[in-house]
C-alpha cells in the first residue's frame, strides 16, 4: 500500500520516489547527511561538557584499592 504524498524532508518539494523517501531526489539526500555531519543540526541550550559527565571517575568515595604483595 504506497503512501500518501509526503513533502521532502530537506527542500519541503513532493517527495519522489521510495528509493529516497523521505527525499526528493538524491542531492537532497545528501544535502541533509551533510547538515548531520557538520554539525548543522543542533538544539539550542548550553554546550555539553564531558568531563563534568564522568562522575563515576571523579567520585570521592570510589578510592582505588591497591592488592596487597
């Protein structure tokens, strides 16, 4: 059962063909795979900090426990 018409997800054009649903066409494709691999996607708020996120290195009751010789 095909589907109703769908705009493209990148131009907002009709959508074409199934071999590139939910694009229009192949460069529009590839137009959006190049926004997620620059890094042109993002939600806006604070920038994320990795380090502040390791909290189970940086815990003061984890101390490491040497083996006796």
């Amino acid at each position: 059962m095909p589907h109703a018409p769908q705009p493209c997800a990148y131009c907002r054009k009709n959508a074409s063909t199934e071999a590139v649903f939910p694009f229009c066409s192949e460069r529009c494709k590839m137009a959006d795979l190049g926004q997620w691999l620059t890094g042109g996607y993002r939600l806006s708020g604070a920038p994320h900090d990795p380090l502040e996120s390791q909290d189970d290195e940086s815990d003061p009751d984890s101390t490491s426990q040497e083996r006796p010789s």
